[in-house]
C-alpha cells in the first residue's frame, strides 16, 4: 500500500502531529508499505529526503506572517495535490489542515485530527480574551477572528471530501459530529495516538546523569511539563499553581522541557525554574526520568503525546479532564484529573503527591500499565489495517 501524507510542518520542534507521521511512518515501512510525506521547505533542508526509509518531498513556500494560514495550508494544498496525482498513491492521509492537498485527487483522503474541532479553540481563545488572560490589540483580534475562520473552511472542506476519519478518541468524534453534521458513510477508527514504550520508560542510570547535569540534589523535587508552553496550555494556572507548591514545598523545582510561547514569571521562585529550552526527541525521555511529577493543566487538547510519554516513564501525572481521557486513563488510579483553570486543585494535587510517594509510586505504575496499551506497535497494526480496508472498499466502489 502506497501512503501520501500531505502536512505542512514535518520538521522537529512542531510538536504532537510531528512525532505522529515519524513514528507512524517508521511503522508502516517496517511493515512493507511505501510511505511519501509532503512537507513545506524549512531553512537549510534539501527539497527531498529520506528518513528512515519514509520519503520527503518538500514544498518551498514564500515567507508570509500575516496570512500565514493561507501560505501553509491553501497555497501548500495546491501546490501538493499536484505532487499527489502524480505519486498515484493508494491512499491520502491528510494530517490536520495539511489534508486540503487531498482535497480532488482520486485516491480515498482520510483525514487524522490534530485537536478538537477549530470551533472548540476559537471559544478558549476568545474566553481568554475576555477575561484579559491574553491581551491583544484591536487589530490582532480581527486576524485572529480571520485565521479561525479560515481554518474552519479548510477543516470543514477536509471533512466533507474524507472517506475515513482517524480521531483522538470517541468522545472527540462526537464533538466533531455535531459541529459538522458528519456524513453517517464516514468510517471512524479511533484511538490514533501512541508512544513507543521502548523509547519512553524510567531509566534510572539516566535520572542521575541528568539530574547532576541540572544542579537538583538527591533530595529535590522535579515537577516537569514538556511541550510550548502558552496561555492555551494553561501557562497561567500553572504560574499561579506553583507559587503555592514551592511556598510549602521548599525542595521542589519547575523543569521546563521545550519552547516558551507566553511569558512565565515566577517572582521571587524563578531561581527554582529549569529551563532546556528546545532539545531533540531523543534527549526529551531522560528528563522525563529525571523528574518526579508531571503536569499538564491544558484548556484544550486533541491527546497530548506529551501525556502519553510522561505516563510509559511511569510517572505520576496531573492533568485536566481532555476531551477522551476516559478512553486513555482512570482518574486517581493512573493519573489525577483536576478541573480547568483551577490552579488551587493544581496546588493541592501536586503537593499531595510529593508528599505521598507511595502514591506516586502507584500512579506511576499504573501509568506505565495503561500507556503499554497504545504503545505504537499496537495502534499502527490498528491504522493500517483500517487504511487497507478502506482501500478495498473504496476500490470495489470504483470497480
């Protein structure tokens, strides 16, 4: 089976849907089948490129910043549904926005979620706004009114023009269903989110190495969120949350793994911040092992690799009720669930568990249980055998 995978932002540092067409990729050649992704030409990249025998064709785009949305996903989309018909692939999976390139060719599109529907951010964003969280000017706002009303068209079109549905979750499917009254014909295979738990696991050896080379002793305490942090992640009740923790707990630190989108600001605790900065995949699961809790009190979320990972090194986490988290874990045996934009249950929760390590021992093993369920292997073996059937039934349709 022949796969094209349209998606604009294949490079490192871009987060979930990047580590997804990598590791479902590598999955799917393993196996025998012929994977060509299209991507936008970064800096200092050739135009084609092989990676772990996956294909890469890059698409070089003008620079635009103010109508990025149109560069990246209506321009791209052209430009890539004439790389499509001529690769003549069995099937399209369109990740996220990227899957308007499949738009109008003949092989059957399927379209992989990123997160919820556009709707659901586009209403977080505007809370934000609101309640002056976030401050934008004027003029920014109308762009960003604009932005999200572009991506729903490309969301909307995407949609209309799938045959198959890869989501997140159920739970995110029926959120999709009722914004967009989703044609009954439409197949749906959820989950489509894994984590490779030979990759991801509590190396001890590494906890130390990383722990000395960060200045923590023995005795510390390291609270860790990976990914951008910003406003939609929860940056705020995350700032507000451990100002209490470290005003009761005096041996705890923050380890920041990845990319500040926002400004994070501790006053008087900011000596007791960590900060990598962006670092390569293969470093992100030593600091995993290095830490003691995670946290990820996100406003909205498709379903955080992030969590994923941090749940297969066993550690305990803490995170908000996502869409689908139900479908991934149970609240208070694997992982502890407190309510959105509440940092005092943040507080509280993080304090409980570094001061009760013998549940944190047990949330974190029963993490690593629930995450060996969607270890990659598995939940590739899953896709692909969901693309070969609607390739088949899509080809008998034809026929």
């Amino acid at each position: 089976m022949k796969i094209v995978i349209p998606f604009p932002y294949f490079r490192e540092g871009m987060g979930g849907i990047y580590k997804f067409c990598l590791e479902f990729s590598r999955e799917a050649v393993s196996r025998g089948h012929e994977v060509v992704i299209i991507s936008s030409l970064p800096k200092n990249k050739n135009v084609d490129d092989v990676m772990s025998g996956v294909r890469i064709i890059r698409v070089p785009l003008h620079h635009a910043r103010l109508f990025r949305r149109i560069r990246d996903y209506v321009l791209f989309g052209r430009k890539v549904s004439v790389l499509i018909k001529k690769e003549h692939p069995d099937i399209i999976l369109g990740v996220s926005l990227g899957a308007y390139g499949g738009v109008g060719c003949d092989a059957p599109l399927v379209y992989r979620s990123a997160a919820t529907p556009i709707i659901v951010e586009q209403n977080i964003w505007k809370k934000l706004l609101n309640d002056k969280i976030v401050k934008k000017s004027l003029l920014k706002r109308v762009f960003l009114s604009f932005d999200f009303f572009l991506q729903k068209t490309i969301e909307r079109a995407c949609l209309r023009n799938a045959k198959a549905f890869f989501c997140q979750s159920n739970e995110l499917y029926s959120y999709f269903q009722r914004e967009y009254s989703l044609s009954s014909s439409l197949r749906v295979c959820s989950p489509c989110t894994g984590v490779d738990t030979k990759k991801f696991y509590r190396d001890f050896y590494q906890r130390g190495i990383v722990r000395e080379r960060l200045g923590v002793r023995d005795d510390e305490k390291i609270i860790m969120f990976s990914g951008g942090l910003s406003p939609i992640k929860g940056a705020f009740v995350l700032e507000n949350a451990l100002s209490l923790v470290f005003k009761s707990i005096p041996n705890a630190k923050f380890l920041l793994v990845g990319s500040e989108q926002c400004s994070f600001n501790l006053g008087e605790y900011n000596n007791r911040i960590l900060r990598t900065g962006s670092i390569s995949l293969s470093e992100i699961p030593n600091f995993y092992s290095a830490s003691d809790i995670f946290v990820l009190p996100s406003l909205v979320e498709g379903f955080p690799n992030t969590l994923l990972e941090a749940m297969s090194c066993s550690l305990p986490c803490i995170c908000t009720p996502l869409v689908g988290m139900a479908e991934y874990a149970k609240n208070k045996r694997d992982i502890l669930i407190v309510p959105f934009y509440d940092h005092l249950a943040l507080a509280d929760a993080i304090i409980f568990c570094l001061k009760n390590p013998a549940i944190c021992s047990s949330l974190g093993k029963n993490a690593r249980k629930q995450a060996l369920k969607f270890d990659w292997g598995i939940v590739s073996t899953k896709m692909l055998s969901f693309l070969e059937s609607v390739v088949e039934s899509e080809s008998k349709i034809s026929t």
